[in-house]
C-alpha cells in the first residue's frame, strides 16, 4: 500500500471524528491528493514544498512539529519499534505516552 493509498484510509476516518478540521500539511509525496481531500473531505491540503534552488538542510515550514512529535514518540520503548500485534494496541500506546508530559513527570514508569 502507498502512502497516498493509507492517508485515504487515515483522512477517512479522520474526518467523522473531527469534523472542524480544515487544513492538512503534507510533503510533495502528497501532491495527488489534493483535488481529493478537497473532494470528498472539505479540506484543503497545503503541499509544504523545499525552496526553489535549495541544497542545503533548511527546516520546513510546519513539518518540524511532525518531526518533533515522532521524535517524543521514538524516546518511549513501546514506540521506538513495532512491538505491538495489532494496530489497536500501537494506536493506544500513542495516546498514553503523553501522559508524561502532561503529569509532569519525564516518564511514565509502564511506558
């Protein structure tokens, strides 16, 4: 499955449970969506796109708060590599491992 083929999947999903949701941001991999997501979820997508003429590392606008949260995800053990059996218990150790962060300690002792 691509990437494209999932985030229809995810967008699908996404969109009954959040309705409010207007705006997406996505990298050049998600170009062919947009008239998509503008089709049937009501949202725009914003392609996040490297600067023209760009050969060094710039930071993105938007998409280092991806990175920065899938980084907070990869210092939990649970998360770090694919233990889990199924999708359900991945999806719900992506809900508890904040939890950290919101008591105020730097880690939960079962995470």
């Amino acid at each position: 499955m691509q990437d494209w083929d999932g985030a229809k999947v995810v967008f699908g999903r996404v969109g009954r449970s959040l309705p409010r949701l207007a705006r997406v941001w996505a990298d050049a991999g998600y170009k062919a969506l947009v008239g998509w997501v503008t089709q049937c979820c009501r949202w725009f997508l914003d392609i996040v796109l490297k600067q023209a003429g760009q050969t060094t590392f710039v930071v993105q606008p938007w998409r280092w708060i991806v990175e920065r949260t899938f980084g907070w995800f990869g210092r939990y053990r649970r998360l770090s590599k694919d233990y889990e059996h199924s999708p359900k218990s991945s999806e719900a150790w992506i809900y508890i491992t904040p939890c950290a962060g919101f008591s105020g300690g730097s880690r939960c002792s079962f995470v």
